[in-house]
C-alpha cells in the first residue's frame, strides 16, 4: 500500500512538473510571437514614417524633377555639386572652381545641380547647415539663388560657432536683390527645411560622405581644380 502510494506521488510530481514545462514553453512562445509582433509592427511604423518623410516637402523653384537640388543652365553635361554652406573646403572649392563652373555653363557646355545638403549641423550650435540650406531655397523662390550661394560662401562662418543668425540670413538676401519682407518671412516660416532634409537624405542614399562632392554625369570627379573639372565635362560631352 505505502509503495503504491509512493508511486501515486511520484507519478503526480512528475505530471506537475510536465505541466509546469508547457506552462513555460507556451509563455515563452506567447513572449516570442508578441516580440515578433512589436518588431513587424515597428518596422512597418518606420517604413511609413520614412516614406512620409521623404514625400512630405515643397522643393523651390528651379530644383529638377526629383525635388534634390536647383539647376543652373540647360547644358547637355550635367554637374552635381553637393556642397555645405558649413563646409571649408567648400569654400575653398568656390573660389578656386566656381568661375570654370561658372563659364561651363554660360558657355551652353553643362548645366549644374547645386545640392545644399546639411552634413554639419553638428559643427554649429544653432543647426546652421539647415538653416543656410532652407534660406538658399528661399533665395531659388525669389530668383536668387546663385547670388545667394556665393554671397553665403563668401561670409561663411566659422566651424563651431552659432553660425550666422536668421537676421543676418535676410540681410544677406536683401543685398543680393532679394524682397526682405517675402525672403524674411520664407526664412523665419523654415519653408524649405523639409526641403532641406530630403535634399540630405537623398545625397547620403547616392553615397556621398563628404563635403564638396563634385560628380559629372553620375560619376564623381576626383580632380577638383579648373583643369579636372573641365576636363571631365569635355569627356563626358564627346
């Protein structure tokens, strides 16, 4: 009697701990399908939250079809720059290339897509490279935006610093011809940060990892003097 008894407890332990392990194991899958859930979810969440994005901005005028920089000329050889009102070397880059630039398209030779793309926000306290490139969308809006581009690069402020103030922005604009009241209040409103972000996110998605990036129909140019630079529209022209 005590071993069948014996072997009844046994037997019930056992029981109990075989429905312990599928109480476990379904918990534990119930986590797991939850976790799975949250993830597909999260994902899903992102994916419209980036595609919302990309599509929610006004691009000026003057930028092309896909709304990821503003064209200068009609040339038939096409010069993308991907420059940062930040950047030094861009600077430097303006005034050792700009005027070749300048003349590639004044000649009928090439047409160029200025990309006003905000790498640097980091180097300033104020998020600069946005701003600069938001208000160069202004100055498209108001027909300036060439005189706005080299009015910018010629007053660029110092890495690291607050960068020039919105106030300052405008005064820029109205000295190169542009109306204070309509640039100032396209300026302030922040049109074209959106704008901005799109132009950003699509030069980082074309791999562009610095500033100034120059590329001659979709192939980037390591030779940034006059020379290379002409050099490489003639080739790509023939």
């Amino acid at each position: 009697m005590s071993s069948r008894k014996g072997r009844n407890e046994a037997a019930r332990v056992v029981r109990e701990q075989l429905a312990r392990e599928k109480r476990r194991k379904r918990t534990l899958w119930t986590s797991v399908g939850a976790v799975v859930v949250l993830v597909i979810a999260g994902l899903i969440g992102w994916s419209v939250y980036s595609s919302q994005k990309s599509d929610t901005f006004t691009a000026p005028p003057g930028a092309n079809d896909a709304g990821t920089g503003v064209v200068l000329g009609t040339g038939p050889v096409t010069i993308d720059l991907y420059e940062d009102y930040l950047c030094p070397a861009c600077k430097q880059f303006q005034q050792a290339s700009g005027e070749t630039v300048n003349q590639l398209v004044s000649s009928g030779k090439a047409k160029v897509v200025f990309h006003p793309v905000a790498y640097l926000n980091r180097f300033s306290t104020t998020e600069y490279s946005t701003r600069s490139s938001a208000a160069s969308g202004c100055a498209a809006k108001g027909g300036k935006f060439k005189e706005f581009t080299d009015a910018l690069f010629a007053q660029q402020p110092a890495e690291g610093s607050a960068g020039l103030s919105n106030d300052q922005l405008i005064d820029i604009g109205a000295g190169v011809g542009l109306d204070r009241d309509d640039f100032g209040s396209c300026v302030r409103d922040g049109t074209y940060t959106a704008w901005t972000e799109h132009v950003t996110d699509d030069a980082s998605k074309a791999g562009v990892t610095g500033t100034p990036t120059i590329k001659v129909n979709g192939t980037a140019v390591e030779d940034r003097s006059p020379a290379g630079i002409t050099a490489a529209v003639e080739a790509a022209g023939k």
